[in-house]
C-alpha cells in the first residue's frame, strides 16, 4: 500500500534504487508492480529476484539485479527476464553465479551489459567441457556498445573468457565502445597478442579498454592497439609490456587516461617520453597513473611537467605490494630488533612476575628463623628450672614415705 501512496505522490518516477535493502521476491515483486513507469531500476544485493522481474514496467530501459552472496544464477535472473517487458531492455547489469546465457538471443536491443559472476568450476571445467565451458560465447548474439565481464573469487585461476570465446562474443559488435575484462589478481586471463589483434579488427571503434592481468600478451599485441582510436586504456599486472609499446600507444592514438598497475617492464622513461609529446602536442592533454612500486618518485619530482600533462605516481597502492617482493636489509634488521625487544620484555617480566615473590617469601622465612633462633635461650632456662623444682619436690616426697614407713 506504501508504494501505491508514493507512486500517487511522484506519478512520474521513473528512476528507483533498491540496493541492499534485504528485499524477497514477494516484497520485490510488490514493487515493481507499483512502479509501473520506471525506466531506471537498480535491486541488486536483495535476498532473491526470482519471478518479480517479470511485472517490469513497458518502457523500462535499464536494470540492475543480482546478488553475487546468494545462488541465485545469471541464467535464472535471465529466464525470468525474457518472460516479460525486460527482453527490450537497452541496458543491463547482472550479478551472480555463472551459467548459461542463451537467453541473451531474445534481448535483440540491449547495448550495454555488465556481467559479474564467479564459478565453483575447477581450472579444467572452466571454458572448456565443464558447466561454464563456452557460455560466454553467447554474448555474441548482441550487437554492443558496452560490455563489462568481471570474474570474481579467481585468485590464482583461469578466466572463464579464453581466446575463441572472445572472438565469438564480439563478431556482432562492430560498435563496441568499452570492453573491461576484469578478474582477481594472480588471475590467468586466457588472452595473447593474437586476442589484441582480433580486437582491433572486430570492434574498429573502440574508446575504453580496461584488462587485468596475463603473461600471455606482450608489446606486440599491445602495440597492435594502436590501430583503435582509443580515450582511455587501463592495464593491470601485465609483466612482459614494457615501455616500447605504451609509448607506441601515447604516439598513435588519443589516449587521455592512461592507468598502468603492477606492470614491472615499465620505467621512468615513459614518463619522461609522456613529457616530451605533450610539449610537442600543447593540444594534447593526458592524465597518467602509475601504480607500481618500481618507479623513482625522486627523479620524477624534478621533471618540468607541462600543463597539460598530469601525472600520478602511488608507490603505495600497488594491487600486489610487496608480498612478492623479497624483504630490504633494513626490513630484517627492524624484525630482528624487534624480535630482541620483544624477548627482553619477556624475560623482564618472568624476573618480576616469578622471582620477586620467591625472594620476597625467602626474606620472611629467614625473618622468622631469626627471631626463633633469639628464643632459644629462654626456652632452655625455664625447662631448667622446671626440672629443679620437680628434682625438690620428689626430694621431699620420698623423705616424708621414708619417715611414714618407720612410724
């Protein structure tokens, strides 16, 4: 009934946040039945979806559902999506454990999708013969503007995504704008510089990249991104690109933004090459991000950056730190002296805690000692002199029996 009052109240609401509101699907289902001009809504992290998003209002344009904490699947939220007005969707974000999309053929209009999912498969089920194997290729049945895979609870696993995968979910989207492929790090993005390539072929107008983490591609597939008329590029934990190809990149397309993570080939020098093409290019402008701990903040400091350059170096905010990186001598010797610290407060307090009341019982046993040892004497005098008492007394009893027996 609340509901009703607020749509009666806004008539026109068209756009409605739900998010974490530990919602069910009857309560959800409530809601959206009320709210039957919305072209905006967002009821993701709720307990459950299920059949609610089947009331959607005729001109919803986009949707957030989902919770990645529950078991509710990509391909039940989409099942039940199709059954109504959600199947003309243009925008649509989903949350949850991976599974077959084939439902995605009937949203013939959507143009942006953001997939967040995780997958219990082990490295051999995933894109392969197991239950995720080969549902992303799926996607390929969409003509995109916009596409978003972040695979999470990865750490030291495959992608889900791998090379034919890839190929097969782009053929329709010629248009594709941003393209994020994100994971955890220590992730095996199953791309190589043959990926890099087919990208550069299939989706031409490209603007926003956004990869994290492969051995597998190097300068050249990087370099080979230069053919894309690319604004934003963010790369994370790619150990084999150097600064060759990046610099490639900054001479070749428009890149504004460009954020580098945990790339270990990459050295003061593309910043200092950032520095001479903006001062050829006073037109140009660029904001670049390195987060690495490998860069020299001091030689930085002292170079001339023009003012239309602007460059951030975090040493801090490395998404690895230093857990891979072997301790400095300084490091040792500050754990060393700790260590010896923490050693001596122990044995400091075993001496107060143990010893102080063991002497302090030995001064009060010696204490007592003595003053039995003073006693000694008295004691000896009064039994002698009790003894002499009891010699007299006997004395004059037996004088008396004797004097009684010859009476």
């Amino acid at each position: 009934y609340g509901w009703h009052l607020l749509t009666q109240a806004y008539p026109n609401l068209s756009s409605l946040t739900l998010r974490q509101c530990r919602l069910t699907e009857p309560e959800l289902t409530k809601i959206i039945t009320a709210c039957d001009r919305l072209k905006h809504l967002d009821i993701s992290d709720n307990q459950w979806v299920g059949a609610s998003i089947k009331h959607l209002s005729a001109g919803i344009e986009s949707l957030v559902c989902g919770d990645l904490s529950n078991d509710e699947s990509l391909e039940q939220i989409l099942a039940n999506l199709i059954a109504g007005p959600g199947r003309h969707l243009r925008s649509l974000t989903l949350s949850g454990a991976l599974s077959p999309l084939h439902a995605l053929q009937h949203m013939i209009e959507l143009r942006e999708l953001e997939l967040h999912y995780h997958t219990d498969d082990d490295d051999e089920g995933v894109g392969a013969g197991g239950v995720t194997g080969g549902v992303l290729a799926d996607i390929g049945h969409l003509c995109l503007h916009g596409l978003v895979l972040e695979q999470i609870r990865c750490y030291d696993q495959r992608s889900a995504v791998d090379e034919r995968q890839f190929q097969l979910m782009l053929k329709r989207s010629p248009e594709l704008r941003r393209l994020a492929i994100v994971g955890d790090y220590e992730w095996d993005l199953r791309l190589s510089d043959k990926s890099m390539h087919r990208l550069t072929v299939m989706c031409p107008a490209l603007e926003d990249l956004t990869l994290t983490g492969n051995g597998l591609i190097g300068d050249t597939g990087i370099a080979s991104l230069s053919a894309l008329p690319l604004q934003r590029v963010t790369l994370s934990s790619f150990q084999s690109v150097t600064d060759a190809s990046i610099q490639t990149l900054l001479q070749r397309t428009p890149v504004r933004h460009l954020t580098l993570t945990d790339m270990s080939g990459i050295t003061e020098n593309l910043v200092v090459r950032a520095v001479t093409l903006c001062e050829e290019r006073r037109d140009r402008h660029l904001d670049l991000t390195l987060c690495t701990a490998h860069m020299n903040r001091k030689m930085l400091a002292n170079l001339p950056m023009p003012g239309n350059l602007r460059v951030r170096v975090d040493t801090g905010r490395s998404n690895k730190l230093a857990d891979d990186q072997e301790p400095s001598t300084f490091q040792m010797m500050v754990v060393i002296g700790m260590s010896a610290l923490i050693l001596l407060m122990a044995l400091l307090t075993t001496i107060v805690v143990v010893l102080v009341p063991m002497a302090m019982a030995l001064m009060m046993i010696h204490e007592y000692l003595r003053q039995c040892s003073v006693s000694v004497p008295d004691v000896m005098v009064t039994l002698f002199q009790v003894k002499s008492a009891l010699s007299g007394q006997w004395a004059l009893a037996r004088q008396a029996y004797v004097k009684l027996m010859y009476t």
